[in-house]
C-alpha cells in the first residue's frame, strides 16, 4: 500500500473511532434512568406495583421522552421491610445501572436505609409513600410527594374532638409512621379537650390482631383511633374487630385512610362500611384531574387492581421528574434537579400539591371521608377538607 493509501485507511479509522466514541456517548446522555425501589413481593407487594402502576400511567398518557430524553425505569425488589437489601440495591442501581435519580420506597425502613447513597451520590431521591415525618431530613436529595402521618393524623384528631368524641384509645403499627400519628393524635387531640384513655403498639412484622383488639375493648373507650400500614393488615384488623364485637359495644373507630386503601376496600366488605378516615386521595375524589388518571391507569395496567395513594404518589412523582428535567433542559444534575422540584406545583388527581421549598416535603389538603357503597362498590366519599395541610412535625 502507498503512504498516501495508509493515510486514506489511518483518517477513516479515526474518523470512526470518534463517531464511535460520539454516538455511545450521546445515546447514553438521551436516556434519563430512574430506580425504583419498591416492594414487589410478599405481604407488601402491592406497595411496588401500586407504584409502578402509577409511573406507568403517567409515561403512558405523556409519552417516554421529556426534554430530548428517553425515560427508562429499572426496577428492585426489596422483598418487604428490609433495610439492608434497599440500601444494597440502592447502591447497585448508582454504581452499575447508572441511575440518575432513585425513587419508590413504600415503607419507612427502606427509605431511612437508602437516604444516605442519595447524599453520597447527589442523586434526587423521590418518596412515593414512606410516610414517617423525619424522613426528609435525612437527606438534602430527598423530596416526597406522598404524605406524612402526621399530616393526615392532624386533621382526623381535630375532626374528632370537634365531632364529640370525648376519649380515645390509640391503636398503631409499632415502627416509624404508627409512632408519629401516635404522638400527632395525642397533641392534637387533647390541645382541643380531649383525654387519651390508653394505647398499644402492633408489630409490623406477622401481627395478630386478636388480643389487641381484646384490650381496647376490655378498656371501654368511647372511639379508637387507627394506623396500620395500608394493605392486607388492615383486612385482619377489621375481621378481629368485628369478631370481638366492638362496634356492638358502641366503640366507635376513626383511622388514617391507609385503613381504607382503595387497592383493598373491596375485600374489606360491609364492616367498613359508615367508617370515618382522614387522607389525601381517594379513588372517589370528584375532579377532572383524578377521572383523566384513573383512565390512564386503567388504559395502562388493566382494571384488576384499584388505583390507591401510592399509585397516584407513583403519578404524581413521575410529573415532578418529567417536570423538573424540562426545567434542567434535560440536565441530570442532581443539584439542579432537587432546584427544579423545590416550590413545584402539581395538579395531582388528589388536588393541588406543592413541594414546601424549605423542607422538600408535600403541602396537600386532608380529606375527611366516610365509606360508603357507591355504585355497587365500596368507596371513600370525602365529606370535609382541611386545606394546605403542612407536615406539623416540622
Ligand atoms: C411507611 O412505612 O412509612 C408506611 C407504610 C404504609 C403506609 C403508610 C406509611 O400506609
């Protein structure tokens, strides 16, 4: 071959090798990847694919691109309340898939668990459920779209004190989101006159019901209030409930929604029946914004599952990261983007929400709601509202 014909083959090989180079590394900045971290299997299954649903929906109704980028979500399973595995995971999906942001978390272990790899990795963390108050302040890269338990306790402890409920007995779930609606019960409703007559923790882990609900009733309370995490627990609970006769005995019984969630009312059946919660969505809630995502929900995942509140926080998180990168021009950063979220404001099929720029933490109005049988089926029929509610633990 000639000098000239070396040169010819030297300059293509290059040229090549550059648009190699260019083109591998401009397709991967096209994609924008997100984690998700949920629970997929075991008795908190339902939390991942709620979640995921609801991503699913809004990426079905808006498209998978945002800003010149593709949106691809990978999905782990932390199998249920397993802080070590969550973290592991978290760290796996940083370090090898690349992800620019984290979100899900259905339980409160596995978020506290996964805050510190967002710091270290100054990638956004977006809370679809995991509800304990403290939550937030564990990480500068967290913001949560979802709620806290003190949030919607509040409302129902006033509702309750302003309604004629003279003395109540508290009932939760023994970790993070039961102790704070605890405490959020207890001030709220003895700062309106009311007295607490007693209280008992349930294990979150395998809970039997019976004694519990035994206890209370030995007690005499005029009214019980209730938190357990949303699902099949709240099933077991009402089926002791009214094994033990309590509503017989004139008990009246109060709850955060998470009771009433609407991924499992329907199997509660005519116990739950007149029952009174507080929350922020409900499946009934009457607006264009929650017709337009139930559609959407059910166009994209079949009409097997109800869309609850996680499913509308997996809605409403994937609009703050499609929101946020439209903001960034497509930028990843994880500081611009946790700039981006601070102060949005979403039309969420719950109502309005904005992220309080000082604490990355909802601002949402509390529904009061009594179920109620609309249509043949079991509902949440909001009757009340507590508007711009604040986490009042912070
Ligand atoms: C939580 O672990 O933070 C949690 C789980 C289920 C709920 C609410 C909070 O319904």
């Amino acid at each position: 071959m000639t000098t000239v014909g070396i040169k010819t083959v030297l300059r293509f090989l290059v040229s090549a090798v550059v648009v190699f180079v260019w083109t591998s590394t401009a397709s991967s900045q096209e994609d924008v990847k997100i984690g998700l971290v949920g629970e997929f299997s075991g008795p908190f299954a339902d939390y991942g694919q709620q979640m995921f649903n609801g991503m699913n929906a809004y990426m079905k109704q808006h498209g998978d691109t945002i800003a010149g980028k593709k949106i691809e979500v990978i999905r782990k399973d932390t199998t249920g309340p397993a802080p070590d595995i969550a973290k592991r995971l978290a760290q796996e999906l940083v370090t090898r898939d690349k992800v620019d942001v984290l979100a899900g978390f259905g339980l409160t272990p596995n978020a506290l668990a996964v805050a510190p790899v967002a710091t270290e990795a100054r990638k956004p963390m977006v809370i679809m459920n995991a509800a304990t108050s403290i939550i937030t302040t564990k990480s500068p890269y967290i913001v949560r779209v979802s709620m806290t338990l003190p949030q919607v306790t509040q409302p129902m402890a006033q509702w309750a004190a302003r309604n004629g409920i003279k003395n109540v007995y508290t009932v939760v779930s023994d970790y993070g989101p039961g102790l704070d609606a605890e405490a959020a019960f207890n001030k709220a409703f003895t700062a309106a006159g009311g007295q607490i007559t007693g209280s008992v923790h349930i294990p979150l882990k395998n809970p039997d019901f019976a004694p519990f609900v035994q206890r209370v009733k030995d007690a005499k309370p005029e009214a019980v209030f209730l938190f357990l995490p949303a699902g099949e627990q709240g099933i077991a609970f009402m089926k002791a409930y009214k094994e033990r006769g309590l509503a017989e005995a004139g008990i009246r019984l109060v709850a955060t929604g998470d009771i009433t969630d609407d991924g499992v009312l329907e199997a509660m059946g005519d116990p739950v029946v007149g029952l009174i919660t507080s929350f922020h969505y409900s499946a009934a809630h009457d607006s264009p914004e929650n017709k337009a995502f139930l559609k959407a929900y059910a166009d994209a995942n079949g009409t097997k599952l109800r869309p609850n509140f996680m499913a509308v926080a997996g809605y409403d998180g994937m609009a703050a990261i499609y929101a946020a990168l439209k903001k960034t021009n497509g930028s990843t950063d994880g500081d611009a983007l946790m700039a981006a979220f601070k102060g949005m404001r979403i039309a969420s099929p719950r109502g309005p929400i904005t992220i309080d720029p000082e604490t990355r933490d909802v601002i949402q109005t509390i529904y009061i709601r009594k179920v109620e049988k609309v249509n043949g089926g079991l509902y949440n029929v909001e009757f009340d509202k507590f508007p711009e509610q604040k986490d009042p633990g912070k």
